[in-house]
C-alpha cells in the first residue's frame, strides 16, 4: 500500500531575490517527500534584510480568497510553518482559521520573524511583536532568533557571547508564550555568536 504524503502549508513570503521565504521553503520540502502548498504573504523584489528601495505588494486580500477557497474544498494539512508576514491582521488572519486548516495533532512550525542585531526590522512597529505573541500560542515548535527572542520576551538585548544560563532562562520566558493544550513548545533559538561560530541553542522540557 502506497503511503500518502503529508501535506504542510507554509505561510510567507515570495522573496523574489534572496535565499529565503517561500522560495527556498518550496523546493526543500518537495524534496524531503512533502506535499508543500504555500499561503503568499507578500511578494518582494528582494528580501528585507540588508536591501533599500525594495519593492512590496501585499497579498492580504489573496489571502482572504486563498483561504475561503480552500475551507470551501475541504484542503487540510500535516504542518504548518510561518515565516515572514506583512501586517499584524495578515497574522490574526492565520489565527482565525488556523484550526480549520490544520487537522488534528498538526505540527504547527513558528518562526516568529521580527528582526536581527538587537533591533526591528525597519517596516516592522510593536503592533507587529504584539501579534507574533499571539502567534506563538499556538507553536508546537518556536524559531526565533536571538533578538527575536528579546523582543517577544521583553528581555533586553545584549550584543555579545550568552551564557548557557542566559539562554535556558530565556527559553523558559519564551515557552511561557507557547503553551497550547498546556504543553509548551520546543524552542530553537537561531544565530547566536559564539567566538567565531553562529550556533543554535535548542530547549525542551519534555
């Protein structure tokens, strides 16, 4: 008997330029045997970091059709991950009909992207911390990176090596904001500087 693939849905971006978003996520996941449908966010010239004058189209109206189409067919997934997203109500959206697009015990796979090197994206205000803590209530597991961390857990930024107990503790702040079912999420904090490596820091308390 032929074992039917699982389905995961990705949520962000079209970077038209850059290894990032959808346009990595894509191809990865068709690779390791997944049926991967995206859910566009936004569609970008290139992405955000490190470019000026990109150009920026937002898909939330899409989104909307996207969506109403797919509760209307019944289309339901495995997983789900998110990444970039353009506005907070493109984040409540999600929210909205996350339950209906994901089938029950669906691994639900949130990086809560906000910013990098202890600051803000640029096109990015509170309102957007405000709605990826929303979000992370429903991870079953959170990648964040370390000023993404600081910022959803309103620790202060440090620019420089953390230690493994600094790390653990803002872990725990951050499984504070993911508990579903009362089960917290794993936490794979990205990128953080350590002599001259970048290393992840992964936590669990199950």
């Amino acid at each position: 008997m032929t074992q039917q693939q699982k389905r995961i849905l990705s949520v962000q971006d079209i970077s038209c330029f850059g290894k990032c978003s959808n346009t990595v996520m894509l191809p990865m996941l068709s690779a390791a045997g997944l049926e991967t449908v995206i859910l566009p966010t936004a569609l970008l010239s290139t992405h955000t970091g490190g470019f000026s004058g990109f150009t920026f189209l937002d898909l939330t109206d899409q989104m909307q059709k996207i969506i109403a189409h797919w509760e209307k067919i019944g289309l339901r997934f495995d997983a789900l991950c998110t990444g970039y997203f353009g506005s907070p109500s493109q984040v409540d959206l999600l929210l909205t009909h996350i339950e209906t697009l994901c089938l029950p015990g669906a691994v639900r796979v949130i990086d809560p992207v906000l910013g990098d090197n202890g600051k803000l994206y640029t096109i990015y205000d509170d309102s957007f911390v405000q709605a990826m803590r929303r979000l992370c209530a429903y991870a079953d597991i959170l990648t964040p990176n370390l000023t993404e961390a600081c910022l959803l857990t309103g620790t202060p930024w440090k620019d420089g090596e953390w230690t493994m107990q600094e790390l653990s503790g803002l872990c725990e702040r951050l499984a504070s904001l993911c508990l579903k079912d009362s089960v917290s999420a794993s936490i794979v904090i990205t990128g953080i500087r350590q002599g001259d490596f970048l290393v992840n820091f992964l936590w669990d308390d199950g």
